[in-house]
C-alpha cells in the first residue's frame, strides 16, 4: 500500500531527473534476461517494426512480469491490490490489443505469398 509523502518528505525529493534505462540494466540478472527474452519474443510476434511498436513490446513485457509475480504472490498464501493487478492486466490488454493479439504472419518467399492470393 503506498503512504502519502509529508511536506518535510517532499522537501526532500530530487528536483533533478536521472534516467534509467532498460537497456543498460545487469543482463547478468535473470529477469533482466527474462524481460529481454520476452520483449524479443514479442517483437517477432507482432512483427514490431519501427520504435513505437518496440515501445509498446517492452512495456508488454514488463506488465506481463508484474502481474505474473502478483499471481504468483496470490498462490503463496499472501493477499495483492486486487486494483492495481486489474489495472495492471486491463493496461496490458490494452497494448496487445494495439500490438495486434496474434501472431504476424511472415512469407517465406514469394510464391507462398502468391499462392495465398
């Protein structure tokens, strides 16, 4: 459950950004592993083919982590925010839905492609 900051709490706050980035995360780490095994997955799937769909791959991705470890919280006996896990899925659902929720089909070569017409 998340508190509410008190004002000397928010004095303390950093008024400078410093990003982090996925990509220079320890991919020595196995859900870092995770999560780049599965943003491929989904980018092969959908056929992600410029930036914003690879963006949208690696969020995917990390939703799907999320609500897996918040499952998986849930079968260990331990109680979850049951909001923030629907919140959670309907987000994900979201973005497959903008992915495309099947598989992009690829041609091999030419002729498949023609014989399909």
């Amino acid at each position: 459950m998340s508190q509410r900051l008190t004002g000397k709490q928010r004095l303390s706050l950093s008024t400078k950004f410093t990003p982090k980035l996925l990509q220079e995360g320890d991919g020595r780490r196995a859900v870092m592993k995770e999560l780049r095994r599965r943003v491929d997955l989904l980018v092969a799937d959908t056929g992600a083919d410029c930036y914003q769909r690879k963006v949208l791959c690696e969020r995917a991705a990390f939703l799907t982590l999320q609500c897996e470890t918040m499952e998986a919280t849930v079968v260990d006996g331990e109680p979850i925010e049951e909001g923030q896990y629907t919140q959670k899925v309907n987000a994900l659902c979201g973005l497959l839905q903008r992915l495309g929720l099947t598989k992009a089909q690829t041609m091999d070569d030419l002729s498949e492609y023609l014989k399909e017409r």
